[in-house]
C-alpha cells in the first residue's frame, strides 16, 4: 500500500490549527471559597492571575503571582460543569503524584479535591509553547528530551491502575458506524480506501511495554524555557512501549510541512524498531483522533475538533508514506 496523490495533496494544505480550546474560564469566574482554599494551599493571597492560552480543557488554566512574590500554575475544574475534565484533573494528581523529581515535568506543589472542584498547582515554568511551524532546533531539543524521559520513566512509576487506558484505536468502530464511516471518508478518501487494512493494524497492533508514556505529546503540551523541555498535563498517561511518544510528537511536525521519517530513521527510539510498531502506532493514533472529530456534535468545541482533524489526517499521511 503507498500514499496516493490525492492524499498528499490534503495532507500537504495541513496546518497546525489554533492550540486553545474556547471554553477556559477565568480567574474571577472562581467561587470566592475556591479562591481562598487555593490561596491557603499556596501560603500567600493571590496579587494576579492571567488565564493561559493552549490545550483545550475546560476549566481554569493561570498563572498566578502572590503576594510573597513566588509564582505558581493553577489548573482547576468543576465536577458539576465540566465532570471529564475534573476527572482528569483527579488522574493528573495522582500521576504528577508519583513523577520522579528526574521527569521534564513541573511540581506538584499542592492539589485539593472536595467533591465539586478539583484543583492542582504546580511550580510555574517561566517558558512557552514551541514555536509553530515547528523550528528545527526546537523540534531537535523536543525529542531529545523525549529520549531522556523514556530513560527515567522506564520501568514505570505509577502504578497500571490508576493510569486511564491508551487513547488510541477506532477503526473498528468507524467500519461498525455508517454515519461515522462517511465522514471519515470526507475528511480521508485515503482511509475510507484502506479501512480494512486500518482495522487489521488494529486489531494486530502490540503495545506491550514498561515505559510510562505521557500519551498526548503533542506541541501544546510542551513548554520550553531557555535551557529546559518541560512536559505537562498527564491525565492521559498510559503504560507501553517506549517509542509511542516520540512517533505522536514527531507525527504533528507533517502540519509543519516537516517529513518525519528521515528524523524518525535517525531517532534512537525508532531507528531499530520493526516497522510494523510504528506503523501501529500511527494507525491507532489517527483512529482515535478522527472517530472522535467525525463523531463530534454540534455542541463540540470546534477548536478541538479541528486540532483533532488535523492531527489524525497528519498521522495517515505519514503511515501513507510508509506502508
């Protein structure tokens, strides 16, 4: 199987879509005794706060300086408005819990749960989202970072049961669905072609491993400062193969117009691997990422759906290219 024209022609109009979902609440949207309990956990009434863009959650994201002068990061949502995202909120806790103090990922200073609101704040990276096209010495300091993670995340820290299960997978469900089915197909004549060789990717695919994987490493979840790669937000996080990270950040660099196979053949995550590993890889990356966006109602936030899209048709155009 190769990539036909008509896919590289989509896949080259591709561009990394707006990394901030539209539903983030302020800072003066909290509830005053959800303020004060934050403020209690930081040991210092809040001077300012300034919501953040990228990711998409809903909820608040802000970066708060306090009165003593120290910084911090606070995440929070409310289990009555948002109950998914408090979930993952819960997840997130847990996991940041258990990262070792090695992990390229900020501190859990302090978090709280009281039923309703779940809150988490972390130490406050002075840094930002990589530059988009990706640039190559970021993309470069990125997944050198990616290797060293593996080293220090392998064998896992965190325990399998409270981690959630690998977002990854759908064609099966995508073949099962007519509604579903015809739109993937509109957004992927390609797969629409190949959905049974999607399927049996699949359903063949190994994701044995010991490594503990972030399981959404893409750019809005990287912050860089001058001489540091920070990863952040870990609700996904997930227990496999070591190389599953580097193949989903390298497979957003297609909507930079960046062909990640001759990096991929150079990255000592992937540069031995059997083909079919990545291949997998990409095929369940792209089933999760479009079943979700084709399925998506008219209530959806329209910035994820798109991020979504894009993401998922830039992992076909590179499994295209290798199969």
């Amino acid at each position: 199987m190769t990539g036909d024209r008509d896919e590289r022609h989509l896949a080259s109009g591709l561009v990394m879509p707006e990394a901030t979902g539209s539903r983030r609440m302020a800072w003066a949207a909290l509830p005053r005794e959800v303020t004060a309990r934050i403020e209690q956990m930081l040991g210092s009434p809040v001077a300012s706060a300034s919501s953040q863009p990228g990711g998409f959650s809903e909820g608040l994201a802000a970066r708060v300086n306090l009165a003593n002068g120290k910084h911090a990061f606070i995440k929070a949502a409310s289990s009555l408005v948002a109950p998914a995202v408090a979930d993952f909120h819960r997840r997130e806790t847990a996991v940041s819990q258990r990262l070792p103090a090695e992990a390229p990922t900020p501190r859990l200073l302090d978090a709280y749960d009281d039923g309703t609101w779940v809150v988490l704040a972390f130490e406050d990276i002075p840094g930002r989202l990589p530059a988009q096209p990706w640039q190559p010495d970021e993309l470069d300091r990125v997944l050198a970072a990616v290797t060293d993670m593996t080293e220090a995340l392998t064998p896992s820290p965190v325990d399998k049961a409270i981690l959630s299960k690998p977002r990854l997978g759908g064609w099966l469900e995508v073949a099962a669905d007519a509604a579903v089915r015809a739109k993937v197909g509109e957004l992927s004549p390609w797969a629409a072609r190949h959905l049974d060789d999607l399927v049996a990717l699949e359903q063949n695919a190994s994701l044995v491993g010991s490594t503990l994987l972030h399981g959404d490493l893409y750019p809005f979840n990287i912050m860089l400062t001058a001489d540091r790669v920070f990863v952040v937000d870990w609700p996904h996080a997930w227990i496999g193969p070591r190389h599953c990270d580097a193949v989903t950040l390298l497979s957003s660099a297609w909507l930079s117009g960046v062909e990640p196979q001759p990096i991929a053949e150079r990255h000592p995550l992937i540069r031995d691997l059997d083909p079919v590993r990545v291949n997998e890889v990409l095929a369940l990356q792209a089933g999760f990422l479009l079943k979700v966006a084709a399925a998506a109602g008219p209530a959806a936030d329209r910035n994820l759906v798109a991020m979504m899209t894009a993401l998922g048709l830039a992992s076909l155009r590179w499994l295209g290219q290798r199969m």
